[in-house]
C-alpha cells in the first residue's frame, strides 16, 4: 500500500418508495439469489455475496408498501466498487426518491501513525471536544494464547445518527488471518444513519470524488475534534482551543489520502468461497465434458508453476484447510 492514509465506503443501505426488485438487483449488479425467510419486515427476500466476506439483502413485499424495497450492503461487497459506481448508484437512489438508511465512510491511519492508547488518553484528560454524550472501549482475545484479537473505541451512542468506532484494523485483520493484515493500521470508522446518511449521501453523489476526503473529514471534525483543553474549562474555550498536533497532522494526512478498493480474496477460506460462487458453475460444466477432469488436473499443474509469494502464502496459512476459523474443530488436549 503506497499511501498512509486511504478512504473507503464501507456500508450502504437505502429504501426506494417505489421500485421493483429487479431493477435494483440490475443496477447494484452481482449474482442473486431468493431466500427464505422474511427481512426486517419484507416478505421477499435476496442475497448476494462476494468472496465469502461481503453480503448484500434486498428484500420488498412489506405491508406497508408492498412496492417498497430496502437493500442492506456490507463492507465486504461496497468496498470493493470503484468511486464512479458508488456515485452511480447514490445518484441513482436519490432518482428514485429514496432514502439512504446507513452510509459507512472508513478513514485508514495504515502506519498507526496514531495510536489507539493516545486517543484513549486524550479522551480521559478532556481533550475530546464531541456533542456525543459517551464513549465505550472493548478489548477482546484469546485465553490460552493470551494474544490480543480486537480493541475499538466507540465515540457516540448506537442510537444516534453518528457513531464514530475507532479501532486496530491491524489487530482484526491479523486475528481473521488476512494476508494483507500489516497493510492496514488504525481504522477512523463514521456510520452515519438516517437523516445523516441522507446527507452525505446526496453531497457524495453531487460532488466530484477528488472532493470526498475533504468532505468526508469535515464530517469526522464535526462530530469529534481533539483539542487541548480541559474537561472543567468553560465550553466555549473548548470549542475554540488549539487542536493537537497530532490531530492535525492526522486529519491533514486524511485529506490528501486517497480513495481504495479493497482487495479480494484474501484468505484460503475466501478463495474457496469465490470459487465456489463465481467459478462453480463454470467448472462443473468443463466436468461434465469428456477429458475434462484431465484438462483441470493440467491447467492446476501449469499454474502451479506460475505461484508468486502471495500463493505460497496462502498454501502455508496455519497448516489448515481454508475452512474459517470459526468452523474449524476445536483441538483437545484432553487426557
């Protein structure tokens, strides 16, 4: 990863008033499949994946409207669109009357540049100036290896339209075993919901994309600056007391990053997967000719002899058969 610092649109959910699901699926894109099972309230329901990370529902035939349709977008599929798409289908949306329900905007620190220990101690000396009425750490690992898997701090309440998560993408990416983990550092995470999403949605579809970091980062400050201050000074010095150094430098560095698409796949187990959903199909049918297992055996020898240090890395993954961490039998050491 040649830059520090990147922008990525992580999350994406809207309701059209009027839409058939069709339509949706035709301009979102992707392979979809009907589902049992009803979907916040919607009695017809489809999902998409890609490469065993992301997922997508869309789901209409709510009593209300049945010709309503909401769709939910995980990071894992919205991440990996280029700007131009993500603009084409929030101008879309806003073309059909929607409104957007969630928007994720994930700012990467990569190199740590800060770490998670000094936004935890400016927040606990009062330099955190925030309208967000609390704020929440979490810690996670593993008790026999005594490692650490996880640590987020949460500026703002899951209930309010703003909720900034801040934590070690590194320290995630590790634990779910990513090739790519040391690319990654301190992950600045906004889901904007409702009203707000509406928002930045609309100026996101309006504006060129060179423009988004600049945007995006007037976003961030508006929900949360560092300054130094105290908790007991009055609250009009607070909002006008000078920023930290290294606020300013991060928020600096946000603003001439640039804009990513994550890369996919990444592990044995999301390899298998895009397999599975993409290439299945394909494959099945080569199987089904005469000499066609023959021809798969040469085409797997031939590229064998093509592997670069990313397949040997996934060949050597934890000696174990690509199946997900949590999926995999627990070892005994029982007597």
């Amino acid at each position: 990863m040649t830059s520090p610092f990147t922008l990525t649109i992580d999350w994406l959910g809207f309701t059209l008033p009027t839409a058939s699901a069709r339509e949706t699926m035709e301009v979102l894109g992707g392979d979809w499949t009907k589902t049992k099972g009803g979907f916040r309230g919607y009695r017809f329901v489809w999902i998409t994946t890609s490469t065993g990370r992301g997922i997508g529902k869309l789901g209409t035939g709510v009593d209300r409207n049945p010709a309503e349709v909401h769709v939910d977008l995980s990071g894992g599929l919205v991440a990996q669109w280029p700007p131009e798409k993500v603009r084409a289908i929030l101008q879309w949306v806003l073309e059909k009357h929607g409104h957007l329900t969630r928007l994720d905007c994930a700012l990467d620190d990569r190199v740590t540049s800060v770490s998670l220990m000094t936004i935890k101690d400016a927040i606990a000396a009062g330099q955190c100036v925030t309208r967000a009425k609390c704020w929440q750490k979490t810690w996670s690992g593993l008790i026999h290896e005594g490692t650490a898997t996880g640590e987020t701090v949460y500026l703002g309440s899951r209930k309010s339209q703003t909720l900034l998560r801040i934590y070690d993408k590194r320290l995630q990416m590790q634990a779910q075993e990513r090739l790519d983990w040391q690319d990654y550092g301190i992950r600045w995470e906004l889901e904007l919901k409702q009203d707000r999403a509406q928002l930045c949605g609309h100026a996101l579809a309006s504006i060129d994309d060179t423009h988004w970091l600049e945007f995006i980062v007037g976003v961030l400050r508006s929900h949360v600056d560092f300054r130094d201050t105290q908790r007991d000074e009055d609250e009009e010095y607070r909002y006008r007391a000078p920023l930290l150094d290294w606020w300013t430098t991060l928020t600096d560095g946000f603003r001439k990053s640039r804009l990513v698409m994550e890369k996919a796949p990444q592990t044995l187990a999301e390899v298998k997967g895009w397999l599975y959903q993409s290439v299945g199909p394909l494959l099945a049918v080569v199987l089904e000719q005469p000499g066609g297992l023959d021809w798969m055996q040469r085409i797997a020898k031939a590229g064998k002899k093509r592997w670069k240090t990313k397949h040997h890395r996934l060949l050597e993954q934890s000696g174990h058969n690509g199946e997900p961490a949590e999926a995999r039998p627990i070892e005994s050491n029982g007597s």
